[in-house]
C-alpha cells in the first residue's frame, strides 16, 4: 500500500469518525442518523449530475448496500443509545476487517501477506480492546455494536467489489448515499411515524454535515478498494476508532486512561504492519 494511499484512508477514517461523534453528541440518536442518511441522499443527489455514470453491472451493488445500510443505521441509533462513542465504535470497527479479510482472502482471491494479515489482526484486536475497557460502563450497546460488526463486513465486502465494478468510486459512493439514505428514512417514518420528518428538519444542519464528512470518507475509502486489498483498507480505515476516542475524551467527557493507551498502540503498531507488510 502506497503512502499516498495509506494517506488518504488515515484521512477518511478521520470524517467517518467525526460524522459518529455527531450522532453521539444528540440525545436523540435515531433522529440523528435519520437526518445524516437524509444528508446524504441530498448530498449524493447534488454531486451525482458532475460525477461519470457508473457502470450498469454496479447497479446490484448498490442496491445490496442501501439494504445493508437500513439496518446499519438503526444499530448505530442503538448502539449509540446505550453505550459511550468509545465503547460501542471500536467493537463495531474492530471486527469489520478481519472478517473482510478472510472472506477477501478465501472467496475473492485478494493479495494479502503473512506481515500484513498480521498487522490487520492487530488493528482488530486493539480496537476491540478499546472498546472493551469500557465495558463495566455500557454493556447494553455491545450486543447492538457486535450486530453490526458483520453488518458492517458486509456492505464493505459490497461496496469493494461494486465500487470496482462501477469503474467510478465517487459516483457509486453517491448512489448508495441516496439509496441507502432513502430506505433508512423510509424505514424510520414507517416506525416511528411522521414526527421522525419533524426531527430530522430541526436537524438539518447536522444532516447536511454528516452527509458532505460521509461522501468524503467512503468515497476515498471505496477508492483506495479499487487499488489495495479491500481487507487493508478497511483494517486502515478502522484507525478512526482512535480519532473517535479522542473525540469522545475530549468533547464528549468520556475517559481515556492507560488501558485504553495501550490498546492504541496495539492499532498504531497493526498500522504499521498493514502499511509496510506489503513491501
């Protein structure tokens, strides 16, 4: 993985982890992420015109990954309910890459090496760690962050190949933006009723907000798929678990001490297996 590249995907993790402490800032996170799924079906529907057409056999991809997204959503709304950003984000990253990795690996023929594997795993282990010291403090967001840890493996399996069967990673990130946003604020309206469109108005902003910072870090992330193992960039992706931390201790009031260091070294380290394991 080039340094460019690696980069870029330090720089998207950092959005991704931004547009999450938004939703964890709000006391009404389902209201929340409705307003970021509407966001981003304004922000992909804006962008999309000034983008090349993605190609026609990328159409299935999309529509797999909006499905993907409606229940992607309603489990961070959960998660976030219950639990701390510092605490339910890394158990919802933290798995994602390995379980893409072995499926990358078995079924789709990806180049991964023994330094790199290594370095995924590591990325993995010290972001659940993260998480996991904070488990005496919100054990009732795990069971929804663990849900949507192969939630998450799968529409970044999706994504990976239909971003490369697209043959434009930014188009198809708006594509999905609108049809994964269109479905989840579709599916809030239908459980929550017509207050759902009320809240996500009063949040406008905050939608607008999430919908430009998750353009931004899945649109480099899909791309960074198209030239680098879809398992390394999602394990380099997954680095936002620490901006999240930081996030969290310093505007959320959420603690940060020496376990929780620790395991940030773990996923420096594992970053640095992934960047230079390749050769």
């Amino acid at each position: 993985m080039s340094l460019f590249v690696f980069s870029a995907i330090l720089a998207a993790a950092f959005l991704h982890a931004g547009w999450n402490a938004l939703v964890r800032r709000d006391p009404d996170r389902g209201a929340a992420t409705t307003a970021m799924a509407a966001g981003g079906v304004v922000v992909g529907l804006a962008v999309a015109p000034f983008l090349p057409a993605i190609d026609a056999s990328a159409i299935p991809f999309v529509v797999g990954s909006s499905c993907f997204h409606i229940v992607y959503f309603a489990l961070i709304a959960r998660a976030y309910r219950d639990a701390d950003l510092s605490l339910a984000y890394p158990i919802m990253r933290g798995l994602a890459p390995v379980i893409v990795t072995v499926v990358g690996v078995a079924f789709l023929s990806e180049d991964v090496g023994a330094a790199q594997f290594a370095g995924i795993v590591i990325v993995a282990g010290g972001i659940v760690a993260l998480g996991l010291d904070g488990w005496r403090r919100g054990r009732a967001g795990i069971s929804a962050a663990l849900l949507n840890a192969p939630v998450i493996a799968a529409y970044t399996l999706v994504d990976g190949l239909g971003a490369r069967a697209s043959g434009a990673p930014a188009s198809y990130t708006a594509w999905i933006l609108v049809g994964g946003g269109v479905l989840t604020v579709a599916w809030n309206l239908a459980h929550r009723g017509v207050g759902v469109l009320r809240a996500t108005r009063d949040r406008a902003v905050l939608g607008l907000a999430g919908g430009v910072m998750g353009f931004g870090a899945y649109a480099i992330a899909l791309w960074a798929m198209t030239v680098a193992p879809i398992g390394a960039v999602a394990a380099v992706r997954e680095s936002s678990v620490l901006f999240a931390a930081a996030l969290g201790a310093i505007f959320l009031g959420e603690r940060f001490g020496p376990a929780r260091w620790s395991a940030a070294a773990l996923v420096v380290l594992g970053l640095a297996l992934v960047r230079f394991g390749s050769g």
